[in-house]
C-alpha cells in the first residue's frame, strides 16, 4: 500500500532534533518519500534544493514558523514536480514515531485532508489541492524577517489548525484533546526539560517546549 509523503518542518537550528526522528523513521519497515524543510536560511538568496535517497532537502529563506514547511512546497512545487494527487502527512522535527507508526496511518487511506483533533500543531494529513486551494491564505503567513521571527510565533497560536479550519475536514479525535501527557524530559540535552506528547492515533510523540508554566515560555525562547 502506498504510502503518503511525510513533510517534515525543520530549521537550520534544529538538526539534532531531526536526526532523532528520521532515526526513528528509518526503524520502519516501509518506505516513505520524505520532505524536509528547513527554514532559517537567512542568507540563501532563495530556496535551496537537494536530494539524497528518498529524502528531498528543502532549505529556504525564511522562517514562518509552523507554516514554512508549507510555504515552501507550495512555491517549489512546480520545480518539485508535486501535483494534486501527492499528499503529505505533516511533522515537526520535534517529534518521534513508534513502531506502529506505518499500521497507524494506513488507517487514513486514501490520505484525503485529515486532522488529528484540536490542539493540533498542525499534524495531520494534507491533499496538495487542499493547500492549493487556500494558497493565498498560507503565503500571507510567510516570514522573510529575523526580527520578526518573535511575533510570528505568538500570532501562530492564533492559526494553529487554520487549513484544517479552512477546509472543513474531518477530525480523527472531535470531543477531548488528540495527546496524552507521558512526562518531561530534557530530551535534546539543551537545558529546558519538554513536555512529551503522546498522539495514540499515530503512534507518535511531540516533544513540546512551549506549554503552561514550561521555562521556555517563560524566557521567550524561539523553540517548537
């Protein structure tokens, strides 16, 4: 059965954290075509694209936060070669999948837009159309400004979710949060301890650092 593309949104700061879920990943037993964006690239004078095996690399000059993984498929998506039929099931690089992971998310075929409940993070399961269609909505997110970087993930609270809202799709969990709180833990050895998030639906784990009464929240630090 084949698999929908994962979509990973990264920054250039964050490489640790991605290499502990595409870690995780390659303990699969199956085979995912993977986008990795990673914002942040302040001094690339556009977007930079590679490949390596069946990971394509997407570094891009700007920083929109939740949204950059988006906007960025969106204005490659003609040199990506990505049309209406692909569909992205979108991460954050702070996450980490279990081994049932694959079993999880063969349940959501055919991949039609989906998301995993409310607060989301925006996890869940995109249709290329579904981003085409509200195209103008997500590039008004976007971020070119270092400076501006702050405000930008204030006001992404307020668009958490905003294409599943967009687009009316349906929700995996409706009438109680998608996670479970496991604990905290100090997970990339940064000094701040992150609230680990269980996604039962997907066999998969956010390591959150921005929650109620969390250090990072309280020393406003850049940090997803």
């Amino acid at each position: 059965m084949e698999l929908p593309n994962l979509l990973i949104n990264s920054h250039i700061n964050n490489s640790n954290a991605l290499h502990l879920l595409l870690d995780s990943i390659n303990l699969l037993e199956g085979a995912f075509n993977i986008y990795i964006v990673i914002g942040g690239c302040y001094d690339l004078p556009s977007y930079h694209i590679s490949q390596r095996e069946n990971q394509t690399i997407i570094k891009a000059n700007h920083n929109s936060i939740d949204f950059t993984a988006f906007i960025s498929i969106l204005e490659c998506k003609d040199i990506l070669n990505i049309n209406d039929n692909h569909s992205f099931l979108y991460l954050h690089d702070t996450c980490k999948v279990g081994l049932e992971f694959i079993n999880k998310l063969k349940k959501y075929t055919p991949y039609n837009t989906i998301g995993i409940g409310h607060p989301s993070m925006n996890i869940g399961i995109y249709e290329m159309k579904t981003l085409k269609q509200f195209e103008r909505n997500i590039l008004e997110l976007k971020n070119n400004d270092p400076l501006k970087e702050l405000y930008f993930k204030n006001h992404g609270f307020n668009v958490e979710g905003l294409i599943f809202y967009l687009s009316r799709c349906p929700l995996i969990i409706n009438n109680k949060a998608p996670y479970e709180v496991k604990g905290y833990e100090d997970i990339y050895n940064t000094g701040y301890k992150r609230r680990i998030d269980y996604i039962e639906c997907l066999d998969l784990y956010k390591f959150k650092a921005n929650y109620p009464n969390s250090e990072r929240n309280d020393k406003n630090k850049l940090s997803l």
